[in-house]
C-alpha cells in the first residue's frame, strides 16, 4: 500500500499500517507502521507505544515510541523519554534525553546549505561525509561541566548500581570498587545539601530532608552491598522501595535490561 | 577487549574522576587516569601495553587533547580515541584529526554508556 498525507495527521493506537508513507508537514505515530518512510518536509514523531519497522528518511524525527529500522534525518533527531530505536541513525544533530536507549551506530554531519530533495535512503547512507561517533549535548547547549551536572548523574548511577545488584548482575572485583567509590561521593557531596537550582530536572528533586535522608541511605546501602555485607530479603525489598523512590523523585526509569555489557563482568 | 587498557585524560578532577569511577563499573577493571596529554603520551610511549582507549578532554595544561590526538593517530593510528570538549569548534577539529568518537559537555550517563556499547564492548 502507498500512503500520501499531509500536515498534522495521526496514525493512532492499535492502528497499523503496511507499505510506503509519504507526507508533508507533522505526523504521530501513535500505532504500528511496517514498511518505508519518507518526507520532504517537516517532523515525523513516534509516540510512546508506537512502533515502526522500517527504514526512515525524513527532516525531522522525535522518538517517543520504538523505532526498528535505520534513520537518516536531515536536520535532527531527538529521542525523548522512554523512545527507543534499533538501528542506525545519521542527521546533523541528535539529542537524547535521559531515559531514552538506542541501540546502533550513530554518524553526524554537516548540515546541508540548500534545501534537501528526497533521495533514495540506501543511496543517502552511501552519499554521506563520513564521520565520527557523536554523542553529548547538541551544538547550541554545549559547555564545560558543573559539578551540579556531575552530581546527579553520580545518583544516577548509584540507580543503576543497585537495579543491576537486586537482578543478580555480576559484580567484580572492580565494580565493586567503582559502587563503593561512588556510593561515597554521593553520600558527601549530599550531606548537606540544600534545595534551590534553577536547572528544571533538579527542581523536581528539590532536595527535602526526606529526600536527602533517602540518598544517604541509598548510598549506605550499596556501599553494604559492594562490601559484602548480608543482605536478606527485607533488606533487599528496602533497598528496592529506596530506588523506587529516588528514581521517581527524579523522573529517572532507565531499564538496566537496556545496558548489555553490565551483563558480563 | 581482553587485554584493553582505557584512560582518561583531563585536567578537571571532577570530570575525570567520575568518567572513570563510570567505565570502571561497566567494564569492571581499572581505568588509567592522567591529568594531561603530556603525562598520557609518555605514558602510551613507555607502555608494553597492545592496546589504549583514550577518553580525552581537550583544554589541558603541558600538552593539550587536540595535541594529543594528532600524536597518537600519527604514531598509532589504530588506537581509539574518544574527545571530551564543551566548546563546539572542537567537534570539527577532533574529526579531522581523525577522533574516533566526540563527546559534547555537558553529557549524561547513556552517553558514556552509548560510547561504551558502540567502541569498547564488542560482543
């Protein structure tokens, strides 16, 4: 089947569709889409639970949903929150937003001066300045790092740290070394600590006494756990309420099922 | 990647620290640590090891990233190197000299675990 639409359409939940799309201006794909994509302009957008099996060429892209099949965009690609792409992509810009996973390899380029025909998508993968991997904040938001910066990607990580303990992942030697290091810094750098940041994500942890005390804890555990210290049922199911609650607070549902290589120590 | 040394270079001790106390978890071995290129070449130089990753930011004192990627590729092209830089005219310069991956500042965790699936694990 071909399909032409214009702006502003919408393949909605429990839809699917199978063939060639084509269209001009916005859509959502809110249901699952086999097939071939393309756009001379405007903003092909994946909504959470939407799925599309199929190799994609489009301006521009944000990635809600799952998308399987290789990307080429001409201007950006965005993944938010929980999106997921298996596949290749390639576009000047890609943003990623915590949450997000992809899967593939990832190229960038400069960014055409003219306005950008439609080509054949194989030929495009081809046609393309090869470059290298690259990843981090787009271009306009780049600077050096803060400590704030820093600091809650080091709760993060204590996160993840302790998902992958409670499913049983392999923890070397190394590991954990790495845990108790980091358990540490998060424990001191969180003692303390006031609320008051103009950064939106951590308003939302907006650091109450409850919060600060889950942290410290958090961190207690893990450097338990890394030490070796029994950890019984009650324990663990602490240990598991403390994540739950930490990762709420600050939006945070990264799946460690996503992160292949905590699999193999 | 068994026999794989990663280091990281950078003169920021908080960067630094924290990518590798983050690779040391997901690679589970130690992680070499130099606060300088100059100090990371002579260490690449007097090394037996077959095999670095280097995650390298590019303001340094003594000898800087950019420096220190043109010397490694010249000498030993192979070696992957991943740059580190909050400004952007350093995303072109790093890829002409040949950087196998550019990080943009500020970056979050799956950026670096992104790099870690993509260069270092390869199974």
């Amino acid at each position: 089947m071909k399909k032409r639409v214009g702006a502003n359409s919408f393949l909605g939940k429990g839809v699917e569709f199978e063939g060639k799309l084509n269209f001009n201006g916005i859509i959502n794909i809110g249901g699952h889409l086999k097939g071939k994509i393309s756009a001379t302009e405007g903003t092909l957008i994946v909504d959470e639970g939407g799925i599309i099996e199929s190799n994609i060429h489009v301006p521009c892209i944000i990635i809600k949903g799952e998308v399987r099949g290789n990307i080429v965009a001409d201007h950006k690609i965005e993944f938010r929150a929980p999106g997921k792409v298996l596949g290749n992509i390639q576009a000047p810009v890609v943003t990623m937003q915590e949450g997000a996973t992809f899967e593939g390899n990832c190229r960038t380029y400069k960014a055409r001066e003219a306005s950008t025909p439609v080509i054949d998508f194989d030929h495009a993968l081809q046609a393309r300045e090869h470059t290298i991997l690259r990843l981090g904040s787009p271009s306009p938001d780049m600077r050096e790092m803060h400590k704030n910066d820093i600091l809650l990607t080091r709760l993060k990580l204590l996160v993840i740290m302790s998902k992958a303990y409670l499913e049983d992942y392999p923890v070397g030697k190394y590991r954990k070394e790495a845990i108790i290091k980091n358990a540490e810094q998060v424990a001191s750098e969180y003692a303390g600590r006031g609320a008051g940041t103009d950064d939106k994500s951590r308003k939302k942890m907006d650091f109450d006494h409850v919060f600060n005390q889950r942290v410290q804890l958090l961190a207690t555990m893990a450097k338990g756990f890394a030490e070796g210290h029994p950890m019984g049922h009650f324990r663990k199911k602490a240990l598991g309420d403390n994540v739950d609650y930490i990762s709420k607070a600050i939006t945070f549902n990264n799946r460690i099922s996503d992160i292949k290589f905590l699999k193999v120590a | 990647m068994q026999d794989v040394k990663i280091a990281v270079v950078g003169d920021d001790k908080i960067v630094r620290d924290h990518v590798v106390n983050l690779l040391m978890y997901c690679v589970n071995r130690e992680i070499l640590s130099f606060e300088d290129g100059f100090t990371a070449w002579n260490y690449l130089e007097g090394s037996d090891s077959p095999d670095i990753i280097f995650f390298s930011d590019v303001n340094m004192p003594e000898m800087n990233g950019l420096e220190l990627l043109t010397k490694i590729k010249e000498k030993y092209p192979h070696k992957i190197c991943i740059m580190m830089s909050g400004d952007p005219a350093n995303e072109k310069l790093a890829m002409e000299l040949g950087a196998d991956a550019f990080l943009a500042k500020p970056f979050n965790m799956n950026d670096l675990f992104n790099i870690v699936e993509t260069l270092i694990v390869t199974d």
